[in-house]
C-alpha cells in the first residue's frame, strides 16, 4: 500500500456492524502508528476518535467505531419511515 508523505495509507478495514451483524469492508487513509496507539490504548486514556482521526469523515469515523456503512444507516433509517 503506497505511504503519502504525511505518514498516511490506505489501509482495508473488516468489521462487523452492530447494527446488521454483517461483516463489512471499508478502505481508510491513516496513519499506521496512530491506529495501533488509538486501538491499544485503554478506555481512560483512549483520545476520542475525532481527535485521533481530525482527517476521516464522520461515516468513516462511524465505521471505525461500530462498523456501520453508511448504506446499512440509510437502509434502516427508510425502514422506520
């Protein structure tokens, strides 16, 4: 995966929605290092994810955190209508 000079990649992510419980794939740009410090790191001291990620949209931010797809967001949204 080609590294930007800023440090960022494009990285896959796999994750399971808990909205769904279906697995989903999302493609985000991040910094490596910076990944593994916000995911190790433990809840107290855990920056929140807008903080640790200021670059990624809110759905990819959403993604990161439940696994949700904006398309599963919208699909069940159309459903309560």
């Amino acid at each position: 995966m080609p590294v930007r000079g800023d440090g960022l990649k494009t990285i896959p992510f796999w994750k399971t929605s808990l909205l769904t419980g279906q697995t989903n794939r999302m493609d985000l740009l991040v910094d490596q290092e910076t990944l593994w410090r916000w995911m190790e790191s433990d809840d107290a001291a855990r920056p929140r994810i807008q903080e640790a990620f200021p670059h990624l949209a809110a759905d990819e931010l959403e993604f990161l955190l439940t696994g949700t797809t904006p398309r599963e967001w919208e699909a069940v949204m159309d459903s309560d209508s």
